[in-house]
C-alpha cells in the first residue's frame, strides 16, 4: 500500500475508496468514517468514528490541479481519550505475557477491537461508511465479526436495525443475562433476532445465531437514539441550514416527513442537535489555529500574493485578508470596473462578513480579485481591506460599485484617498428602499426605476422621474437624495462602466448560500480561496483552446457580437460621407437616428463607449461601406483573445495542504458579541402629592378673598409653575437626540433635482 500522499487517483471515489483501506491497514482497530460537515468542493474528510469522544484522527482527499486527487493526514494520531485507544490499551494489560497469541477473526473498524501479535486476514468490516461510488453508508452483520464490550456489539445491532432496516431492535430481558444477550424485533410477533454470546477464551462478543429476515407481518417502526439522529445527513443538514435560519430547531413538518420516513421525537430532536453543535464547535476552536500558517504558506506557494491577518491583544481573531498573485496578473484582462460586494454569515460558528473585490475579465465573466473577513462592515475594516488592496493594485480613476447600505466602504475609499469613483449598486438601493418604513410595496415601480436607471439623456431622466414622483413619491423622494452620478447612467455617459448596475452578479462564485453555510473562518477562505483556484484554472483552459482554435475573439465577446450583428440586420443606414453616417431602425416610429463616425470608432449611443463592444449601429454603418474590418478594431484590447491567453494561459494559484499547515495554539476564537439581558429598571417613586392649602379662615379679610376667586388662584401654592415649554434647567427631563450618519464626503452635483442627503433614519438606510 503506498504511503500518504504519494499516489493518484483518477476519481474520488477511488481516492476514498484508497484511503479508508490505508486508515484500516494502519489503524486496524479504528474505523473511518466521512465528515458530512466537510464544505469543500469535490472533496471529503475522513474522520475517526469516535470523534464523539473528542478524538482529532482526520484525512482529507483533495483534488490536485492536474485533475486527480490524493489523499493525506491532517492529524496522523488518535488522542489520548479515544475510546478506541483506551479499550486497546486496557486490552493489552489485561493479556498475560505467557498467554500464547491468538489471531482474532475480522476486527471491528467502527468498534476497539484488541489487535493481537499476529496480523489478522483481510475481513470485510460491519460498517463500511461509503460505498464504492462515494454515497451513502452501508451496514452489514456477520458471524464473523467481533466486538470486545457488549455495549459496542449492542451499537452494532442496533445501528443494523435502523440504518438498513428502518426497524428498532431491544433487548430480550426474559432470554438475556451475563455472557448472553439476544435482540429482538419491537413487534412482538416478528420472528427477526439476534443471539450474541461472549466467547470465554478471547473474552470478545460474536454473534452465536440470528434471523435478520422481518416477519411479513412485521409492524415494528423506526426509534431512532440521540446518537443514531445525530448521524443521519439530513437530520444533520436540518439543523445546519433550517434550524439555525429560522431560529426552532426543527418545524413539526420535518419531525414528520424526513429523509428517512421517521418520526421525530422533539426532545430527542434536541438531544441530537446538542450533541452537534458540542462536536462543531471543537471543530470550530481547532479550525482557527491553521489561520497563521495559511497565511504565511500561501505566499510561499504563490509569491507576490498578499496576505494578513490579525489578533487583538488577548490572541483573539479579529481579521483576514488575502489577495493571489494571479489577481494582479489578471489586472491587464478585465474591465476598468470593479465592485466590492458583502456576504454576511449569521452563525454560531461565524457571524462576521467577507468582503470581496470583484471585476470582469474580457470573456465577460466574473473573477475574484481580493477577500477579507472582518467582524462587521465600518470604516476601520473596509479601510484595512482598501489599504491591503492598494498594495498590489491602484484604484485611481476606476468606477467601484458599493452597496448603499454599508456606508463604511464608501467612506473608506474615500479616506483612504484610492481616487475611486464611487457608484452604488442599483440592488442595494433597492434593498434599502425595501427598508425604507416610509415606502410602500415598490410594485409597477420597480421597473420604473430600472429605466430611470438606463436613461441616457438628462431629459428623458427628468420626466421618467416626475412620472415617479406621481405613481410612489416616497421612492422619488429617496432617488433625489441619491447623487445621480453615483447611479443613473445619463450623469455617467463620459464614464465607461461596462453596462455595470450592480455586484450581485457575484452570487455565482459565492457556492453555498451564507443561510447554509456554517463555516469556521479559516474553512470559509480556505473554500473561497479554492473556488479561486478552480475558477483560475477553467480560465487557463480556456485560454489554451483559444490558442489552439486561432480564435479573433473570447467566446463571450463573439457571443456579443453575435447578438449585435443580427440586430444590425434590421437597421437602415444612410451616408453622410465616407465616414460619417446614419442609421435608424428600418420601420420604427417616430425614427430614432443615431449618427455613427467610422474614423473615431464611435456611436452616438453610448453602447460602444461603454462597454468597448460594437453595437448594432455602428456594425450597420461598417457593413454598409463594406469595411467590416473596423467592427474588430472597436472592439477594446481586453475582449482580444491574444490579450486573454497573454494573461491567463499558465496561469495557476496553489492552496496549502494539511501537511503545509501547522497550528497555532495562541490564536483564539473570535469574541462573540454576547448581548446582555436586559434587566428591568426600577420604578421611579411616586411624586409626592403636596396637600392642599386649607382653605382661608373666615377671618380672612373679606377683600382678599375676593381677590384670590377673581385670580383663580384659590387654594393654589403660592409658587410660579414653569412654562410648558421651558427648556432651562428648572425642569429634570432629559433630552434625547438622534445623530444620523454623515458621510466623510459631500458630494456636489449640477443636477437641480439633487437634493443633499437628508438625516435618514436606521431603518431608511439599513
């Protein structure tokens, strides 16, 4: 058998399949099981069957850049407190020297089973926890297999039971007592059993006889143990993804209709989630500390990468970021537009959020540029993430897209003075105004305000605007606080922005939704970062089928054009002169004419300026003339398959293995913000009601009494009452005030209809 990471694999399965036979040639007493909380992609783990007893035994396969796969030690050794170690080792003291050595007949993986002197036969395990295509366990009972305590050999009938046969077994008290215990069927009347009896020379458990075969009469159902639902996967995933997203651990819907047709006990639903969420939090404790390796071994696989993170002083994780070098390589093949997008993580295990830097190459799809994980969205961390960007590439002059609602990345780009232009990506305002108490359900609206997005005049921008204005004021009103240079595209037309509108196109790099992710950080850069890896090479593969085809074009520009080109057919052009002319859809009404200068490579409607890709009109006008040797030249260099297999042919980025990571035992957990309870405030005493003054005696002077009713101040104390709006300190009241957030910036405008932004609310912005 070849040792560790030596050898490949053409499959997963096959890698898996490699590495459970080398876990059982080397650990032949423990049993291998695969990790369902392991994340990555067209990968597995491999884990010890009692990591329930907090042992650390892992593999991991992993998929190598030339397609293969190989499989290496993460931790080589099982702990101390492993079950299975300690019933090995109790085993061994308990052997006497003298006694001759006896060979075991097919040791039990899942189960301590005492490995004697003399290597045992090759046997089929009880349980093998994948099959040869990679999916679900199996299970299986054999006469041959053995178990040292009775407990483990219960585990493995009942385990037989549930997981094979949908059926709960118990033990028979009336037939069962000392060294033999038989299991039986929960219907009475079923005929399924199974002996075992404890052998008196090894001191082992076998199976002596049974009938695995249910009576068709059988009525008995499924009782699943704490421990039994906590190793079901899609009980796992429920409470991975529904229940921590919904706030109840699991709905009654579920308890009743699960993957395996179970009925669901809640307490026993909690039980089980308990004993998840102990064991994914040690994962969580331990995942941290491979953070400052990472760090250092990615630069020295991939040099010119920058990479950082840090601790406050108490070794507690604070933040992350890492940008590949084949992002800077990348710089010359995508678009002069960038946008910074955020994905927020809302669980235990995390609860901070990534920020990413993304562009555009010139095959029109989406690359990763940069990441970070930060706690929350400020100006301090945006400004660490643009400051560590700066160190490898300028944002002088370049539009970034910013979601509206984190005002701290705007601030920050402009505090850290990267020249950036800042827009605001048209999903986030819309997100914001879906905040917005003050404004209704958007409705016909909605689509409104996507074309007063695109309008392309200034005029046709004003009147779009005012129809606004009359169909959702509120929403018109939230628009004019906005700098239309920051998200109309009529204030930009100088401005190449490539078509952008917004960053959520990066959802397709983002692989499991935040909701369902419930990652460590150092597993969520580590699987970003792979993704990176992944999506570098599909890009280096498809710059070497560009150099084999001779292709003009990337496929996404040819794609474009092709569109564009069938377009242009239902056009009509009129010359100006040689270079000049005109061109207007053939049949419109009214016509709408756009004038087309061959010799400046330019379109009065703004397409080819914007996106560096010639439109309709222009290849119209070049195809009228008969120089369709101009549509090439429109295009920008970046679109240029010569420019594309420059940038990205070879192109490559290496993640760290297990055996290139060490951890760093001072490094902790990131300090959960645990929210106080809030306590009650003790009520304020009752004000003393001063008692009345008795009324005047009839010896009063009969004049002063005349004069007391005419005042109305009869009866009164004789003190001045304050003015009801008496702001001195006279009165104990304490005055709150609200203080908006104000930009670091102001932003100046041309436009009458830009309004500076008005003190919004929380919930207007957020």
């Amino acid at each position: 058998m070849a040792q560790e990471g030596d050898c490949s694999f053409g499959s997963l399965a096959a890698a898996t399949k490699a590495a459970k036979e080398y876990a059982l040639r080397r650990y032949p007493s423990s049993e291998a099981m695969i990790d369902r909380t392991f994340k990555q992609e067209n990968a597995k783990r491999l884990v010890c069957r009692h990591r329930a007893r907090l042992c650390t035994w892992s593999m991991e396969i992993l998929p190598q850049c030339d397609g293969s796969w190989k499989y290496n030690l993460v931790e080589p050794n099982h702990s101390p407190t492993c079950t299975l170690l300690r019933q090995k080792k109790n085993s061994e003291v308990a052997l006497a020297p003298t006694r001759p050595p006896i060979i075991p007949i097919n040791p039990m993986p899942s189960l301590a089973f005492q490995q004697k002197k003399v290597p045992p036969p090759p046997c089929l395990p009880i349980i093998q926890h994948c099959d040869a295509s990679g999916g679900r366990p199996t299970f299986a009972l054999t006469h041959d297999m053995r178990w040292f305590t009775a407990k483990d050999a219960s585990r493995s009938v009942n385990d037989y039971a549930f997981f094979v046969q949908k059926k709960r077994a118990r033990m028979d008290k009336k037939t069962s007592g000392g060294r033999n215990k038989k299991y039986v069927c929960s219907c009475e009347s079923c005929d399924w059993f199974v002996r075992l009896l404890k052998a008196p020379k090894t001191e082992s458990w076998k199976i002596s006889s049974m009938n695995l075969i249910h009576s068709a009469q059988c009525t008995g159902v499924a009782r699943p143990s704490a421990r039994q639902l906590a190793e079901m996967a899609s009980f796992r995933q429920a409470v991975v993804s529904h229940g921590k997203q919904h706030g109840k651990l699991l709905t009654d819907e579920f308890l009743s209709s699960t993957e395996e047709g179970i009925k669901i006990p809640l307490r026993l639903a909690y039980r089980a989630k308990q004993m998840i969420v102990v064991h994914s939090k040690d994962d969580v404790v331990e995942s941290y500390k491979f953070l400052p390796s990472f760090s250092t071994t990615f630069v020295t696989k991939n040099p010119g990468s920058i990479t950082d993170y840090e601790r406050d002083d108490e070794n507690h994780f604070i933040r992350a970021f890492v940008m590949p070098q084949a992002s800077i390589q990348a710089m010359p093949a995508l678009q002069r537009v960038m946008g910074i997008d955020v994905v927020k993580f809302n669980k235990p295990e995390y609860s901070g959020s990534m920020l990413l830097l993304l562009g555009r190459d010139g095959n029109l799809q989406s690359h990763v540029i940069a990441l970070a994980l930060v706690p929350t969205i400020n100006l301090d961390h945006a400004s660490w993430f643009i400051q560590h960007i700066h160190q490898g590439i300028s944002l002088q002059q370049i539009p970034i897209f910013v979601p509206l609602q984190y005002h701290g990345i705007a601030d920050a780009l402009l505090a850290t003075g990267s020249g950036a232009n800042i827009h605001y990506c048209m999903q986030s305002i819309f997100e914001a105004m879906g905040q917005d108490k003050h404004i209704t359900k958007l409705g016909a609206a909605e689509l409104l305000i996507w074309d007063l997005h695109r309008q392309e005049t200034e005029q046709t921008f004003q009147n779009i605007l005012m129809q606004l204005d009359a169909m959702n004021p509120p929403v018109a009103l939230f628009l004019r606080t906005i700098n239309p240079a920051q998200w109309a595209v009529h204030a930009n037309r100088h401005v190449k922005l490539y078509q952008w509108s917004t960053t959520s196109f990066s959802s397709e790099l983002h692989g499991p939704t935040p909701e369902n992710c419930d990652e460590a950080p150092f597993d969520l850069i580590y699987s970003f970062v792979a993704r990176m890896m992944d999506n570098v090479y599909q890009k280096s593969q498809a710059a070497a089928k560009l150099t084999a085809e001779a292709a003009v074009l990337t496929p996404g520009a040819q794609e474009q054009y092709a569109n564009e080109m069938q377009e242009a057919l239902a056009y009509t052009t009129r010359p100006c002169d040689e270079n000049l002319a005109f061109v207007w859809k053939t049949g419109s009404r009214p016509k709408v004419t756009y004038r087309v200068n061959l010799t400046e490579l330019a379109c009065s409607c703004g397409a080819l300026f914007q996106l560096g890709i010639p439109c309709r009109h222009f290849i119209a006008a070049a195809r009228h003339f008969g120089r369709e040797g101009l549509i090439i030249n429109a295009f920008d260099p970046i679109y240029k398959a010569t420019t594309y297999t420059m940038v990205f042919h070879k192109m490559r980025i290496e993640i760290p293995v297990e055996n290139d990571l060490t951890k760093d035992e001072t490094l902790l957990p990131v300090v959960s913000d645990v929210k106080q309870k809030s306590t009650k405030k003790p009520r304020a005493p009752k004000a003393k009601v001063k008692a009345p003054e008795p009324m005047p005696s009839l010896e009063v002077h009969e004049e002063e009494m005349m004069s007391a009713m005419a005042m109305g101040t009869l009866g009164l104390p004789s003190t001045t009452l304050p003015h009801p709006h008496n702001t001195s300190g006279n009165v104990d009241q304490q005055t709150y005030h609200h203080e908006p957030h104000q930009p670091l910036h102001n932003h100046t405008s041309q436009h009458s209809d830009y309004i500076p932004m008005h003190p919004l609310g929380s919930t207007q912005l957020i």
